[in-house]
C-alpha cells in the first residue's frame, strides 16, 4: 500500500483540513468580549452608538465609557476586530477627554455613580445614582434664609387654604409650572419659588434657570429649574400646590351665565339629647347639598345623622359656580373649634358619632357666609369662648 499523507487523503476526499483551534482566551479577554458584544447588541438594539450625558439611561453611559475605552487601547481594537462588524472601533472617539485604563472604581466615578459594597454594574442595587447624589447636595447646599419672617405668613396661609380647600395638590407633570410665585411639597416639605433668574440653554439644548426657593423649615436653596423639577419627579411624594380659587367663592345673587351649585342649610334638632335640650338654639347643623332641601331631610328622625329626631330649617343660602365639597369643607374647618362631641345609638342600637353639628350662634354662620361671599373666611376662625371669630396668627 503507497503510503499517503493526510493531507493528501483529505484533497483525495476534497475536505480542507480544519484550522487549528486557537489558543483559550484570557480571561480578560473574555471580559473585554462580554462587554463589547453589550455594545453590539445596545448599537443593534436601538439603531445608534452608546452616548454620554446625564439624560442617558445608566447603562448607555455605561457603554460609551467602555467604548471609549476600548478605543483608546490597540490591544483591545485587535482582540474585537473580528466581532466589531458595525465598525464601533473605527469611529472617532464620542468624549474629547481621553479615557485612560481605569480600574471599576474609577469607571463608577466616571459614570457618576458611588458603589456600596460588592459592585454588580448590571444591578443598581449596589449603587448610588448621580441624581441621588444631586439632592443629597441640593439640602446641604441650603442656607438659613435670613429674611423668613416676610415669608412665614406665606407658608401659614397657603396651609390654611389647603385646610380650607381653597388650593389644593396636583401631582408635578411639566417644567412650565416651575415659576416665580409657585408653590410645591418636595422631600416633605413645602417650597416657595421667590425668584427665577434669566434663563439659559445648557451644553445639552435644554433650557435651565437659577431659583432663589423657600422651605418651610426656613432654609433656602439657590438650586437650578432642572434639579427642583427631577427631585418632584423622583419624590412619590412631590407634589404642586394649585392657586388659590379666584374671586369670592360665590355671589349671593344670581347672574347670566351662572350655574346653580347648590344650597347651604342650617338645620335645629327636636332630639332630646340632654346637650340639645340644654342648648336648643345654639346646636346647629351645617351642611352643603345639591338637592332641595326638603330632599335632603326627607326621614331625619330615621337617619343618625339629623340626631333620629326631625328637624328645623333656620336658613339657606343658595350657591352659584362653587364646589360644594370644597366650601362644606372649608365652612366645617372654620367652625371646628364649636364641633359637638356627641354619641348617639341609632336604630340599632349601635353607638355612632353624628357629624356637622355645633354649638354656634345663628348670627355667627350668617358672618361666615358673608365673608365666605366675600373671599376673606380663609383668615379667621370662630373661637368659642368669646363667640365671635377671630383671624387665624
């Protein structure tokens, strides 16, 4: 037999001999495969390099870090040739600052981030974001505002018209609601906006402005429009306070084009509840309905709520274009003070508190609803031991 060579049987055969297998890659060199294929995937993914900034998810800043990296190093550029099909090394670097060989700590702080612990970079549990870092500094940059005392009565009756139902909070939705004379709860706390200097536009595009705002625990920050508006965003919490309802809350007299809202009434109670009994024409109960009043107290002597005993009709007061929750709110906070704590057992025989009834004077809730016409009522309070009522300090 002719003695024959292997090759020479395999082109006997017509099969190519197999190339010999290359040698194991390092482990740093799976490293560095693992995370450019990231990159591939990111670039197949959405259509585009991996860019800096700080609006860019963490993982996009992540990758243009690493791709900037394995720019800057030749023995990285030869290891990936034969994966980089869509030529990632070639292109001309996304940072101007060149990126030397960083170990993961300093990556981390290039990426903005602080690691705690044991660093997973594809867990964000280990790691504190930028932003956190951001608002950790925007309250240690807050200074005592010496001049609070001119805001402090700002602060007391935007709470009393948020007591009232005069403003209300409204989740935080658009930048454009940041301007001066704005009022937010950020971190807990209510912020005023006293000033907005001129605004700019950043390295970005975006447009930022300097605030001078207020806290109520009487420090103050000269933050930027963008860092008060991602601490509202990232705060579950954060909310806008609205502006105060324009104008007197209602007219007692109808105009054209006014919408009837409903009717105030003041009710006295037949009950002979020994509290009642005692004080006959000074137990009132006050409420807001948008039916007719006899509607409304159809049955009393059935319902807890009227003492299981008829009732009397001392006065209405009709209402035009208002909120009837907001004003029953608003007239029960300013007679709480004169609140009656009763206990009652209803048809059942269950104990149960009644709600709305106080012990005021007629002439007072005639007062109120003056000053509720006219816009002042968010101001004062009735104070019981001189039967009269006073401005809220």
């Amino acid at each position: 037999m002719v003695d024959i060579s292997d090759e020479d049987l395999l082109a006997e055969l017509d099969a190519a001999p197999e190339a010999k297998k290359q040698a194991a890659q390092t482990p740093r060199e799976e490293r560095i495969i693992a995370g450019f294929e990231d990159i591939v995937r990111f670039r197949e993914k959405h259509g585009s390099v991996p860019q800096h900034g700080e609006s860019r998810d963490i993982f996009e800043r992540l990758y243009a870090v690493r791709l900037d990296r394995l720019r800057e190093r030749e023995d990285c550029r030869a290891l990936l040739q034969e994966f980089d099909r869509y030529e990632l090394l070639a292109a001309a670097a996304a940072s101007k600052d060149k990126i030397e060989d960083l170990d993961d700590d300093a990556l981390l702080a290039e990426l903005g981030v602080e690691p705690i612990g044991e660093v997973v970079l594809t867990n964000l549990t280990h790691v504190k974001p930028r932003a956190d870092v951001r608002a950790a500094e925007d309250v240690a940059n807050r200074s005592a505002c010496a001049d609070f005392d001119t805001f402090k009565p700002l602060f007391a009756q935007v709470q009393r018209d948020l007591e009232s139902g005069v403003r209300q909070t409204r989740p935080f939705e658009l930048k454009a609601e940041i301007q001066p004379g704005a009022w937010f709860i950020v971190g807990g706390q209510k912020a005023y906006v006293a000033e907005m200097g001129e605004q700019f536009t950043t390295e970005h595009g975006r447009t930022d402005a300097r605030l001078r705002v207020i806290f109520d625990n009487g420090t103050e920050s000269n933050m930027l429009m963008r860092s008060l508006q991602r601490a509202l965003n990232k705060d579950d919490a954060g909310r806008r306070i609205t502006d105060p309802i324009a104008g007197p809350l209602f007219s007692g007299e109808r105009a054209d084009g006014d919408i009837e809202s409903g009717t105030i009434y003041v009710l006295r109670s037949h009950s002979d509840h020994p509290v009642v009994v005692a004080n006959r024409d000074l137990v009132h109960k006050i409420g807001v309905t948008n039916l007719s009043v006899e509607q409304r107290i159809a049955g009393a002597r059935l319902q807890s709520t009227y003492l299981l005993a008829d009732v009397d009709v001392v006065a209405t007061y009709q209402l035009f274009n208002i909120n009837r929750s907001k004003l029953e709110h608003l007239l029960h906070r300013v007679l709480s003070p004169a609140r009656l704590d009763l206990m009652i057992k209803d048809r059942f025989n269950n104990p149960v508190k009644p709600e709305e009834w106080y012990l005021v004077p007629l002439q007072i809730i005639d007062e109120v609803v003056e000053k509720v016409k006219d816009g002042t009522i968010t101001g004062f309070e009735y104070d019981p031991a001189e039967a009269r009522l006073k401005i809220v300090r």
